[in-house]
C-alpha cells in the first residue's frame, strides 16, 4: 500500500509544541501558512521518501521545493511523491514550483528536466564572500515601509522580461523577515539597489539582491556594509551572495565578484513548473538513492 503523509502525523519523536505549531500550519490556507511543509511516502507503513516545500519570500503562489530524500531501490516513486504534494498546493491556489539544482548533480537535474518536465528558467551563482575588511564607501539604509512600493517595482523591473511572470514580487513579499536595506538616492528620490540578508541557523547569512546597472561597481562596497554590521552582531559567521542571471546585469555582477577574491560554491540550474503542460510520463530511474537538500533560503 502505498500513501503520502505530511511529516507530522508520522514522526512521533516531535514535541508537543512543534507538533501542534505544525499541525495548524498543516489546516491553514497558502497565504496564511507560517511554516514550510513537508510531506513522506510510505510504502506499507515504511517511509520511503520525503520532500520539503517553502514559500518563496512568503509568496502565496510560488513555491521552492528545498528537500527531496528517496531511499536506495524506491526512486521508482519520485513522481507519486512530488505529483501529490504539487497537486495538493495547486488545488489551494499555488501556480509555480522552482527547484535550485547544482549542475553537478546530474542525476537530480535529470529527474526534474526530463522525468517531471521542469523548464530550465535561468542559473543561480552561489558566492563565499571574502572580501578585505575595510571600511565602505556606500551607507545602505534599513527599509521603511513608505519605500516598498518604489523598491518592489524596481525590483521586478531589473528581472528579464521574459522570466518577470516567474520571479516577480508583489509588495507584501518585501514585508518579510529579512534584515533589508536600500541603496537609495535622496536627491533624485531614486532606488539604486536593494539587499535582504537571511538565515536559518545565525551562522550562515544569504545575501539576495538587485542593483541598478549604472552602479555595479557600487555593490562590493555595498556587501562591506552588511559584513561590517554582521559584525557587530556576530562573533563567527558565513557570508554569501547569490547572483541570478535572470537579472539583466548579473554577468557584470559575477565578473565583479571574482575580481574581488568571492569563491563560488556553486552554480544551480533555476528549474520551474507552472503547471500549464501536462507532465509526460517517461523512463524511470532505478535502484538508486538520491538526497537533495538545499541549505540557502527561498
């Protein structure tokens, strides 16, 4: 027999109080969901499989799946588990689910390409900052509310316009939990770039972000800021900056970075789903196990 489960009626080394924090986040509709969700599959009574889906930047629509853990021999039921989990948040309103693959991983870049038939939408270039510790020539200001609406439109107007349907945001979304700030000009009332900080454990800090292209030189001096503010906060951490290449200058935005000693980590393949196309049934992959489990933030 096979079924899938969320995770919290089948886990019972949970608290109590983590149990019911997620037993209401399991009721609530997408909008209203505080917690991401994950989900099992069971295979006579036996967990086999598990994935993990987190708002993107508390979108109510667009979902990142940031887990997806399949035992050895039982890879055979990959789609059942991610079919059920899209189907149920479509039926509540969800309409895109994007997924960040490094391109080593052949094996996880084939299940979703070929198998469940995500589009290849654009690459993300994980940096290690390693920059000197020097004082920066750019005051980056923490964000007030009455900028949101010029920081959220200078934001999806920096994205190509062919993936501003995917990766846009609406104004709510700048209303997170990120330390956020703004690259502004007073004089001409002008949003140069915008930069939210996240982190899941208080060590590893993510740099999101978007800058005016005419200012690109203006963005290591912006990351000296943050570092040096972290710093003041945090005795040891982890600085690093994500690029996207879904915005227009991001090339220039790389070259900037290696010729300021930034190690990449990694480079991801951006793969989405908007559920507008059937999904095509195809060859399996057998008698394997495959772990995915992205660390960054959505």
């Amino acid at each position: 027999m096979i079924e899938v489960k969320n995770i919290i009626f089948i886990k019972p080394e949970f608290n109590l109080i983590r149990c019911i924090s997620c037993f209401i986040n399991h009721l609530l509709p997408l909008r209203l969901k505080f917690k991401n969700e994950s989900f099992s599959i069971l295979i006579d009574k036996k967990v086999q499989g598990t994935i993990t889906l987190d708002k993107d930047v508390k979108s109510y629509t667009r979902f990142k799946i940031t887990k997806l853990i399949l035992e050895e021999n039982t890879s055979f039921i990959y789609k059942q588990l991610v079919n059920y989990v899209t189907a149920r948040y479509r039926a509540m309103g969800a309409t895109q689910f994007y997924v960040v693959a490094d391109e080593k991983d052949v094996q996880l870049l084939n299940i979703f390409r070929n198998e469940l038939n995500f589009r290849v939408c654009g690459y993300e270039y994980l940096f290690k900052v390693n920059l000197p510790d020097t004082n920066s020539s750019v005051i980056l200001k923490p964000v007030k509310n009455e900028l949101i609406a010029n920081i959220c439109e200078f934001y999806n107007q920096n994205i190509n316009s062919y993936n501003r349907i995917l990766f846009s945001r609406q104004n709510y979304q700048f209303k997170n939990n990120c330390n956020k700030y703004v690259f502004f000009d007073e004089e001409k009332n002008k949003v140069l770039g915008y930069f939210e900080v996240a982190t899941k454990n208080n060590f590893d800090f993510y740099i999101n972000f978007t800058i005016d292209f005419a200012y690109n030189i203006y963005l290591t001096d912006a990351v000296k800021f943050i570092n040096s503010r972290l710093k003041q906060k945090y005795k040891k951490y982890c600085l690093y900056i994500k690029v996207k290449d879904y915005f227009m200058n991001s090339k220039e935005l790389i070259a900037i970075l290696n010729e300021n000693n930034s190690q990449l980590v990694s480079k991801g393949q951006i793969l989405a789903k908007d559920y507008y196309k059937e999904i095509k049934e195809t060859n399996f992959f057998k008698n394997t196990k495959i772990i995915f489990n992205d660390p960054t933030t959505a």
